[in-house]
C-alpha cells in the first residue's frame, strides 16, 4: 500500500466559527495578543522555554521602531547571562544544495539524541519588492512539528550578502530560552559567509558533485573557511561521482596551511533524503569541538567573534543614526537630484553629507 504523506503544502479546508462564539469573545482574544508585554515578562518566559514570547522578543529585535528597539536591548541585556551555553554551527552552501533538507535531516537526528535545536534561516528578501518569502518552515514540515525544535525564518532586508541585521541577538534570546544548538542557515554563497562564520564555533559547507565545483576548492576563499565539506545528495547514481568529488575535495584542503585551530577540515559524503552521514556529520562535529575546547581555541574564537560584533554594532548604530536624521534625508534628496543632473559628483556629495552629520 502507498504511504500517503501529509505535506504542508496540502491546502485544508477552512473551519468555520462555532454559534457559540461571540463576536465580544473574539474582540477581547485579538485585543489581549494586542497587548504590550512587559519586558519582565517576556524575560521570565524566555528562561522557561516559551516559544511564543521568544518568538515576540525575536520580532522586537528585527523591528526598526525606536520603542521596540529599546524593549529589545532591555530583553538582550537580561537574557545575556543566560546565553553563551549552546554549540552554534553555520551551514551554508548554493541554492538547490539542499540545505534545508539537510537542516530538516540533522535537526531531526539531534533532538532524538535529546538536543534542543534552533534554526535561525535567513531568507533573501526581494531588491524590488523588499519582501520575503519566508519559506522555510515550510521546506522542514517535519521539523517544524518536534517540540524540542524551533524555526525562526528572518528576512535578510538590506543586509550585505543576507545574513538577518540581527541575527547575533536572536542568538542569545534562543540560548537564553535553553536551546543548546544554534544552526544558521545563510542565502547563499557570498558575503554572508564572513558574518555567519564571524557567529559560529563549526562552519559547514555543503557541496554537491558534478556540478563543477571540485576545481573551486583549489581557489581561497568560502573553502578556506570552512570547517568541513558535506557533499550531499550521495545517492543513487550520484554516489559514485560524490565519492570522486570527496577525493577532489580532501587533495584541495590539504593544500592550506593548517588552522589557528589546529584543525584539519575533513570531507563527508552525505544523503539528507535518506539521512545517510548525519550521524557521522554530529561525530565530526563533537571531534572539533573536543580539540578546540582542549586547545582552547573555541574560547578565544568566541572573544574575538565579541569584539568583531562591538565594532559592527558601532557601525550599524551609526547608519542607522545618519540615515534617519532629518536633515540628512532631506539634503540626501537633494544630492541625489544633483547627482543626476550632473552637477556634483558622488564623492563630493558624500562629503557633504558627512560634513553635515558631523555638525559642519
């Protein structure tokens, strides 16, 4: 007999409101989600777990509304003492790899060897529209429903390379809420690769074979900063050339001298769809964990990932700062228009405008 799958995509049918419920019943449940919760609040059901308040305090981070921002800091300052007690891994590799796939495969190994999971997905938002489709609890239906896994899509908005402009602080408000593996998931391969690696204790990339990728591990760069290459979709008739490629793969790694870490990145094949090597993915990870907390390196990464993130958030702060000034937006209109008419240069424009952010 087939076996039928539930699928997420399967539209259901709508259920209809029962006669006994009040139009004023209705009106006081939309009103109490409505209300503000107090930061007190929100922290004290962060610590005991409660998704829904760390999924509030979530949407408070990503929120450019100046309140908003404010409670956000208050709730990251209250979680911070509670953080910093989880294993954080960034994932990333090209669309159509299978990253989400292999989330779905390995998130699904960890909890049933008693972790708790959360997968921070960024999804690339739209230079056009600046929407996003925000699909990834979607692609890991399965799991989506574990009670010991959440799943936060963010918008990559107009973050270089689409890491979430706040990712760093969901971090903490995750491990705060007693989640003991972060998994970042980037867009893809590019920019956001140096601020996901920047967050991370375990970078992996996934790779596929055949696609013409086993020549690129010989150039520096995203392999240069991996810490293991996962060649997924080692199945089928692709398992021979996934073989091949791991070869391709490990000649290339050798030719980098050897890590801060003194790590020695490795190559796995792997099959999501079948959950072949997620196991093996979890014990390579623990090894390099066991090395680097001996050498004490991972501690040392993860002060040098602190003061990378103070200079950053300076930074932000400091666009942020500049573009929503009000006079600033109203001469930057202005420069533009110049611009375009061919009666200033950008340059001389820009220094203008800093001139007037610093008061000149």
């Amino acid at each position: 007999m087939a076996n039928h799958k539930k699928s997420a995509l399967k539209e259901n049918d709508g259920i209809s409101n029962p006669e006994i419920t009040s139009d004023n019943a209705i009106a006081k449940i939309k009103e109490r989600r409505r209300q503000k919760k107090t930061t007190n609040t929100l922290v004290k059901s962060i610590l005991a777990g409660n998704i829904t308040a760390l999924s509030q305090s979530i949407t408070l981070v990503e929120s450019k509304n100046t309140k908003h921002l404010e409670q956000a800091n208050a709730v990251i300052k209250a979680c911070l003492p509670h953080a910093n007690k989880s294993i954080r891994i960034g994932i990333t590799g090209v669309p159509g790899v299978g990253k989400s796939t292999f989330i779905e495969a390995f998130g699904s190994y960890l909890t049933s060897i008693g972790k708790k999971v959360a997968v921070l997905a960024v999804d690339p938002s739209s230079s056009l529209t600046k929407g996003s489709i925000l699909g990834d609890k979607t692609r890991m239906e399965d799991l989506v429903k574990d009670k010991n896994a959440f799943i936060r899509p963010s918008p990559s908005g107009t973050s270089l390379g689409g890491v979430a402009r706040k990712t760093r602080e969901s971090i903490i408000l995750c491990e705060a809420a007693g989640f003991d593996t972060i998994i970042i998931e980037t867009v893809g391969v590019g920019q956001s690769e140096t601020a996901v690696h920047s967050m991370v204790d375990f970078f992996l990339l996934l790779k596929l074979a055949g696609a013409g990728d086993e020549l690129q591990g010989i150039k520096r760069g995203i392999i240069e900063m991996a810490d293991a290459i996962a060649i997924n979709k080692a199945d089928g008739d692709n398992a021979k050339r996934a073989k091949l490629a791991k070869v391709e793969f490990n000649r290339a790694l050798h030719l980098y001298p050897i890590k801060a870490s003194k790590w020695q990145p490795k190559v796995i094949t792997c099959s999501a769809i079948e959950s072949q090597g997620i196991e093996e993915v979890y014990n390579m990870i623990m090894e390099y964990l066991k090395l680097t907390t001996e050498n004490n390196y991972f501690y040392s990464k993860r002060n040098e990932q602190n003061k990378f993130w103070l200079i950053q958030s300076i930074e932000d702060q400091l666009k942020s700062e500049f573009f929503n000034n009000t006079e600033i937006k109203i001469a930057l209109k202005k420069q533009l228009e110049l611009i375009e008419a061919n009666e200033t240069t950008p340059f001389v424009a820009a220094e203008y405008l800093l001139g007037l952010g610093n008061g000149n």
